[in-house]
C-alpha cells in the first residue's frame, strides 16, 4: 500500500516538476557558460580534436552528448534553436537520472522519493544544460543509484554503474580516485570475508568489481576512438601541458 502512494505521489510530482523545467527552458539568457558547451559541440563537429585544437580538459564530458548534437545537425542542417535543443535534453535527462534513483531505491521507501526529487530542483550554478557539472552530479547520482540498488543484481546492473561511473570520470577527471577506492574497497571486503570477519556484501566483490570496470572499459574504448581519430598520440603530448592551464583553474601539470 505505501509503495502505491509512492508511486503516484512520485509521478505527479515528476510530471508536476517536469513541466514546469520545460516551460523555463523557453525563458532566460544564461551568461556564464551555456554558449561556451554549443560552442565546443560546433567546433568539434567542425573537426576540431579533441584536447589538441580543444584542448580545455572539460571538453571530454561532451562525449555523451556528442551524438545528440549530431542528430540535431542532422535534422535541422544548422545550429538553430541548438541552445533550447540543449536546455530540453538536460531536462530528460534530469528525469531520467531521477526516475532510475526512484526505482532503484524504492525498497528504502520514502527515501527514494525524497532523494529523486530534490536531485530535480537543484542544478549546479543555475546553468541548466548538459555541462560538466550537471553531467558529473547526475552519473554520479547514477552510478551510487545502480550500486546500492535491491540486494541482488544481475550483472547487467553493475556493467551500467560502470558505464555511468565512466561518463561520470569523463566529467570530472578526478572522479578516477572513486574508482580506485571502490576497487580497494573491493579487495579489502574480500580478504576479510574470507577470514570469515564480515557477511559477505555483493555490491563489493570482486566479480562486482570486474563487472564495473568492463562496463567502464566499453565507454573507455569509445573515448579513446573519438580521441585518436583526429590526433596523434604526439600532438596529445604536446598539448598535454596545456590541457591543465584552463583561465582561471590554471594546475601546475606535475601535480
């Protein structure tokens, strides 16, 4: 019976909120960087490559978006209307991301519509399209969703948290350190089980582990193909020390 009132309450509210971010997508000028990400999508469909010509760092989170710009292009020869096209599909992926929460957490109870919908009233610094914050908060949102879902998981689930996991380092390069502590966090789990000191956890064996890091491995595979087909492994050498001298977030590379 709660989960029933779960339900219906969560698909109101969404349908509610849904609208609502629609509707605002029609409305506003962002002057921070909306512009800045259909620009980088332009330049790279106009074959720029990516970390040489383009070398901000941030630039890989457009990977996942990439072949969305490419269906744009496809259908409406230009650029027009790009950036309401933009504002639009972060919203279904806000949904999305908020529906997947809900599901997977629904035997938490109330708890997962909670935390669904306080994912879809905020956007980090108001910029409302696919950018490397939103991206990095919403696949992380996945990625921790699809790991702590039900008790068991077929290994489908994990090879989805690694493909979120992957798009989520995309976003944010230092997301690499999660992926290491989690793969440590693995081994330790499975040293102390099996000394017999804790209950097995299927979330952190190391099956689950090598589950995560193939579905990874597959987003891995495709970033590497959209790097090198349009630069050499000498012009990404040369750049590197630029990659990390972004205005304003400059990084001194030996770190």
């Amino acid at each position: 019976k709660t989960s029933k009132y779960l339900n219906y309450i969560y698909i109101g509210l969404m349908i509610l909120i849904g609208t609502v971010l629609i509707w605002r997508a029609f409305y506003g000028v962002n002057y921070n960087d909306e512009m800045y990400y259909a620009a980088c999508l332009n330049r790279l469909y106009c074959g720029d490559a990516y970390l040489v010509q383009a070398w901000q760092i941030d630039i890989m989170s457009l990977i996942p978006v990439y072949p969305f710009y490419l269906l744009f292009r496809l259908i409406t020869g230009s650029n027009e209307g790009l950036i309401l096209f933009l504002r639009i599909l972060y919203v279904g992926f806000q949904l999305c991301v908020s529906l997947v929460c809900f599901l997977r957490l629904k035997h938490k109870g109330w708890v997962s519509l909670f935390v669904s919908l306080i994912y879809l009233l905020f956007t980090p610094f108001n910029i409302a399209v696919m950018s490397y914050n939103t991206m990095a908060l919403g696949f992380a949102m996945l990625t921790f969703a699809l790991l702590i879902g039900p008790h068991r998981h077929p290994s489908r689930d994990f090879i989805f948290c690694g493909i979120a996991f992957a798009c989520f380092i995309l976003a944010n390069p230092f997301a690499i350190f999660l992926y290491l502590l989690y793969a440590a966090s693995c081994l330790i789990h499975t040293i102390l089980h099996k000394k017999g000191r804790v209950q097995e956890l299927e979330e952190l064996s190391l099956s689950s582990l090598l589950w995560v890091t193939a579905g990874a491995f597959l987003v891995f595979l495709i970033f590497v193909f959209m790097l090198f087909r349009r630069a050499s492994l000498w012009e990404l050498y040369h750049t590197f020390r630029f990659n990390l001298q972004v205005p304003g977030h400059e990084q001194n590379p030996a770190q």
